[in-house]
C-alpha cells in the first residue's frame, strides 16, 4: 500500500500546475481524479480509496501521516523519534503508531516547514528549536548530530477550548473549596507560581487561573514559544522570544522581553515558564508593582522549585544567596505544586503561601495539600487535597480588595 501511495503521489505532482498556486480545492479534485482513475485500472476498496486521498492530501498540505493524530482531540502528545517510530498518547496511554513516514527527507520537508511558519530556523550547526503549529500546540525539534536516531520531534497539543476552573474540578486535579479560594487569590492580585513536571498541567491551570483576572486589565504574556489561550481579557499583549538567525544575531531572549514589558504599562506579566537566569527579572517584575503576576516551572516538588529559582536567578547575577532567597520571599505570595500520579492523572497536590524568610531560610505556611489514600479497586489514586487548617499570614491584598478568606 506504502509504494501504491507513493506512486500515487508522484502521478498527482506530474498533473500540478507548480509555476502557479494551487488552491486546496484544486489539489483536492486532482487528488481524487487521480486516485479513481487508477481505480478503474485496479480494484481500490472505498475506505482505501478515501484514506489514499487524504494521506496524499496530507502530503501535500497537512503533517504527511501525523495529520490524523493532529486532528483526533484526544490525543495529547505525538512523539516521532525518527521517520519510522512513532508514538502518541491518548487518554494517558502511550502507544506506537502503525504508520511511518516513507523516508528521513519527507520527516525533514515536515519540520522545516514547520519551523519555517514561525520564522525560526533549525539545522546542523543550530540542531534544537522550539515552535509551535497554528492550532497554538507546542513542538520541539532536535535534528542530527544530536539526535542519534534521526530527526526528532515532540508535539504537545493542547485542547481547541482551554479547559475552567469548573473543568478541572470536574475531573479532580482540585477541590470546589481549593477552587474558590484560588479565585480569590488572583482576583486580589497575589503573585503566583506554579511548579510541576513535564505533562503535569502546569499550563492547563495557568490558562484556568487567568479567567479570574478582571476583564479591565491590561497583561502582558511572555513565553519562549506561544502556548496560553487567553479568551477573557481584552486589553492582552503576548510576546514571544526570537532565536539568533544563521549568522547568530538577533536573538531576543526572555530576559528582554521582560524588561520591555515593563515599559508597557501593564497590570499583570504572565511569564509562561522561567527556566534560566529570567527569574531574576521576574522577580523584580514581581517586586515593582506588578502584582498579580504569574508564572511556571519545572520542579519535583514546591521546595525543589524554590531552590532551582535560586540556581537560575545565581546563573545570571553574582548575588548572595540570602539576598536571592529575600527576593523570592518578597516577590512570590503562593506556590501551587502539580503531579503526575500513578494513574496518569493531574492533581494539585501543594499550595503554599511564602510566609517570610527566617535566618536566611523561606518559610513556607501550607494552606492545602493532598492526602494520598492509596489506590481504588479500579486503579485509581483514591485521595483529595485537604485544607490544613492554616490561615494566610499575609491577607492584607485580600482586605484591600474587600474579600476575606
């Protein structure tokens, strides 16, 4: 069948006008005119005949055989680790892919064209980019020689709605209690971070926490490659960093894009994920009167990710360590941790308000945090996020706002 769509394929490009442009429609009716001719020659199935159309009309259009995996809303990450193994998840489940492009140049054609609608460019000397496809879903290349196998590249989608608050709730990655009093934190302008592992839906609950900002402020969003869908804010800048070109110049880093932002007069600055020495303007950010801001990264753990903000903010400035650990106490209000359990579900498991730094140590005060109650007889994780029972030590935003716990 592989060889019969490639001769297909080859009889259709014979049949294009290439000098000019060619609509969809048109490629479409050459397709199918093609395919039934040689139908008439030999016996096609329907269903063979219908799904050679659309593979070729993929080829031709769409992301050759991850089209349909692009198109199916239930899977969430698509994983090609070279032109013949591929994988997808769906529903939590990682399972191989039955199909495989028919060479390492078609693979090749698909992430150049790919990166190339973002204006970034990817090759030997430059093997790794970050870009994203216009649905907003987020992908990663990385080519030889770095990558052994052959070129590789991760797709993670993301839903065409980005899911509530109410959503989630639902699907218990957090409690109706936990859910309100969330609400009130962000509404009242508390600066918020959210830390999690890969998958652990550190974006999901960003883009969910930012439908209780109020309508009539202006944010800025900043991110290495454009993944938050936000809907209910009006007055929204989104900035997005700029790798060098071939010549190795224009890079426009995270850490310019912040500083810039400030210059924009904004309410709130959402950075999308801070991964290196940009923490530290963040936390100025945070620090200068822009509360209400929030962000993301990459941690085990709430106190884990409170010692990699220390690492990135010492790789971009020689400061001391309890200078740096004064700055995160005085910048972060709370930390909301997210995980992956067992059974491949997402759950808030931690959220803390940074009480104060003691002795050079940041002292966090526990609000909610998940009792893990071992499993169901179905599998599933059997536990919930409880409140401890504290009270927030610093509730002077929620009175200036007229709200109380």
């Amino acid at each position: 069948m592989e060889q019969k769509l490639i001769w297909l394929r080859e009889q259709v490009l014979q049949r294009l006008d290439l000098s000019g442009s060619t609509t969809n429609e048109e490629l479409l009716e050459t397709i199918e005119r093609t395919v039934f001719e040689q139908s008439a020659a030999e016996y096609i199935p329907v269903a063979e005949k219908q799904a050679a159309v659309f593979r070729i009309f993929h080829s031709f259009r769409g992301l050759d055989i991850l089209q349909p995996l692009i198109e199916n809303h239930e899977v969430t990450e698509i994983m090609v680790n070279s032109h013949e193994e591929i994988f997808f998840e769906q529903a939590g489940q990682i399972s191989r892919y039955p199909a495989a492009f028919e060479n390492r140049e078609k693979l090749e054609d698909i992430i150049q064209t790919i990166v190339g609608q973002v204006n970034r460019i990817v090759n030997e000397s430059s093997p790794i980019v970050d870009a994203r496809l216009q649905d907003g879903s987020r992908v990663n290349v990385v080519l030889p020689p770095i990558a052994l196998k052959g070129p590789t590249m991760t797709i993670r989608k993301f839903p065409a709605n980005p899911m509530t608050m109410e959503q989630l709730v639902e699907q218990g990655t957090l409690t109706e209690e936990a859910s309100r009093l969330l609400e009130k934190l962000v509404a009242a302008k508390f600066n918020i971070f959210i830390s999690g592992g890969t998958g652990s839906g550190k974006t999901t609950l960003l883009n969910a926490l930012t439908r209780f900002i109020p309508e009539d402020e202006r944010i800025i969003t900043i991110e290495d490659s454009a993944e938050l869908r936000i809907d209910s804010i009006a007055n929204l800048v989104s900035l997005e960093t700029r790798n060098a070109n071939t010549e190795g110049k224009g890079c426009i880093p995270m850490r310019e894009l912040i500083r810039t932002s400030l210059r924009m007069r904004p309410n709130r600055i959402i950075v999308g994920e801070v991964r290196g020495a940009e923490a530290l303007d963040m936390l100025q950010a945070m620090n200068t009167g822009h509360d209400g801001s929030l962000s993301t990264g990459h941690a085990n753990s709430v106190h884990d990710m409170l010692s990699r903000l220390e690492t990135m903010v010492l790789s971009g400035a020689e400061l001391p360590l309890q200078v740096i650990r004064k700055q995160v106490g005085s910048a972060i209000d709370i930390m909301i941790h997210l995980s992956r359990m067992r059974d491949r579900s997402r759950k808030i498991i931690e959220i803390s308000e940074i009480s104060c730094v003691k002795e050079g140590e940041i002292i966090l005060n526990p609000l909610y945090l998940f009792k893990d109650e071992g499993d169901t007889a179905e599998g599933r994780v059997n536990g919930r996020l409880e409140a401890t029972g504290n009270r927030l030590y610093h509730a002077s935003k929620l009175e200036l706002a007229g709200m109380k716990m």
